[in-house]
C-alpha cells in the first residue's frame, strides 16, 4: 500500500530560447513555490527536468526539503512531447521500482512552457496522449497532470494531449504574468495534496478567470497560436 499523504511531483521545465525574457521570473517563482510546498503537511518528493531541444533530468525524487534553488539557461527549441514521453517512461521505472510501503499514493506531472512543440524526433502527440491515459487508468497510485502555457491556447494544447481542462492554465510570459502563474500553482498544488485520494487536480475555480481578467486589462495577450492536433 502506498504511503499516506505522500505527493511525488515531476515538473517538465521549458527552457527554450524563448524563455530568456523571464528567466530570473522564472527562477524566483519556482523557488518562492518550493519554499512554500516546503511548509505544507506531509511528505513531499520533486523531479526536475528541463527540456529545449534536448533533455535533461537535472534531479529525480529529492525530497522537498533538499530542492536546491532553480538555474535556467535558455536555449535551442521545444522538443516537449520527447521530454513527456522520456520522463514519463523514467518516472514510472522509478515509482514502480519502490516496495510498496514507500511508493507515493499521488504522482502529478507539471509541465511550464511558453511556446509550441518544434523539436521532438521520437515522440508523437498521439503517443503522448496515449500514455496520459494509461497512467490515469492505474489503480495503485494515482497520476495526474497539469499543463501551464504562454503564447498558446494552454486548454487546447493541454488537451492534445490528455490534460484535462481545469488543469491547464494560460499565463502571460512577464514578469507579472509569470509571478500570478506560481501563485496559482502554489495554491492548487496545496489544496491537491491535502485532498482525498481520486480527487482530480484542478486550479482554485476563481484563478484562471481573474488571471485572464487583469490580462485583458493590462492589454497582454496570453493566447497566440494554438496547437492542433496531428
């Protein structure tokens, strides 16, 4: 039996070349999520892999505590579906290696990325969304995803690929709309740890609307090109 109130979460970092605009947001956000989660009850472990036209696993299934603060060095394209399918397949070797008595009851998959898939060589969407799927259908742990994207439909590319609608998130590339992203995720990512087992993960139903709102007031376009599916 898995252990109780243990969350393990995999974050799939875009640090494309397009990133290089926000990386010190980026950088201060993700750190000021990981002290927070640091705070919250229960036991917590993070993978970190960052991904732009290659891949890299820069630390797998660190507890919480030891998270060291994020470096980004923007470059090269998006190779996002390969970076899914690859820590998917690694993510899963990993949990499924573990006695049962220390494997995580909620696994959650968060990827952050500002721009559309340009670069993958092995993997496909189809694939990708195949995979989502699977892991949703086991029994033993649960497994959920969140897709966060900017200058993109964050709800049509997060369904291409298997997220579900009230996880996935639009966020303006700047530094306020990067700021309001780690907000919301540090919420919901609270709230998803403390539910009951089978709760599906989704953001504070207020958030994505007034995110949008203070958008449209600011006059910042988070949406840009949509991608389709093949």
């Amino acid at each position: 039996m898995p252990k109780q109130n243990y969350t393990h979460i995999t974050i799939i970092l875009d640090r494309s070349g397009s990133m290089a605009s926000i990386k010190n947001d980026v950088q201060g956000g993700f750190d000021s999520f990981i002290n927070e989660q640091k705070e919250v009850d229960g036991t917590a472990t993070v993978t970190l892999v960052q991904f732009d036209s290659q891949f890299e696993t820069v630390y797998s299934m660190r507890d919480i505590s030891e998270v060291p603060r994020l470096l980004l060095t923007p470059r090269g394209g998006t190779a996002l579906l390969d970076a899914m399918g690859q820590t998917m397949n690694s993510e899963i070797a990993m949990v499924d290696a573990l006695n049962d008595d220390d494997k995580p009851e909620k696994c959650l998959f968060v990827v952050i990325t500002d721009g559309e898939e340009n670069s993958s060589r092995e993997y496909t969407r189809e694939r990708v969304f195949e995979m989502v799927e699977e892991l949703r259908q086991k029994e033993d742990i649960d497994y959920d995803f969140v897709f966060i994207g900017a200058n993109q439909d964050a709800i049509q590319a997060g369904g291409s690929i298997g997220v579900s609608r009230g996880a996935t998130m639009n966020y303006a590339a700047t530094e306020e709309g990067t700021s309001q992203m780690f907000t919301s995720l540090t919420r919901s990512i609270t709230n998803y740890r403390g539910a009951s087992i089978g709760t599906e993960y989704a953001f504070m139903p207020e958030e994505p609307e007034e995110q949008e709102k203070e958008n449209k007031d600011k006059n910042l376009d988070v949406f840009g090109a949509s991608i389709n599916m093949p």
